[in-house]
C-alpha cells in the first residue's frame, strides 16, 4: 500500500491539484509576468513569436531561456485562469 492510503485510508487516494498550480517553478515570476502580457497583446502574436520575444529579453535579465513547452504552458494557464475552467 501506499504512504497516502497508510495515513488516510482510501481518502488520501483522491487526487488534488497542486497548490502551485499556475506558478512556473522553474520560471522566475518576472518571467511568467512578461510572457503572459505577450499571450495577451493586441493583435495576438503566434506562440513562436511570443518565444523568440522572450528569449531575446531573457538573457538581458540574466533569466535562463524558457522553453517553447514552457512559453506555451504559461499561455494554456493564462487561458485557463481567465475562462475559470482547466482546458
């Protein structure tokens, strides 16, 4: 058995999200910042654009370079936190 059934019986067996969810933990917050501000811009950019955008102001930062899967994650999140529902 697990260490969550062990300490809570079958109730510690429900899924929960994360309590972090939302928050890149390997993004600085200054990061996520302007990456979603990108996502929201009028007229909208593509998701390659809003990449190379962020790692050419990266590295000015001092920030690591995100990945496309990253850039994207902070976008699919931006989207779910304004709809209120996961997409």
């Amino acid at each position: 058995m697990s260490q969550a059934t062990n300490t809570n019986g079958f109730a510690g067996l429900v899924w929960h999200p994360r309590v972090d969810r939302g928050q890149g933990q390997d993004v600085p917050p200054n990061l996520q910042t302007l990456t979603e501000r990108l996502v929201v811009q009028r007229p909208k950019h593509s998701m390659v654009a809003i990449h190379c955008h962020v790692t050419v102001l990266a590295p000015m930062q001092g920030w690591l370079l995100p990945s496309h899967s990253r850039v994207d994650q902070i976008h699919t999140l931006l989207r779910e936190r304004q709809s209120g529902e996961p997409l």
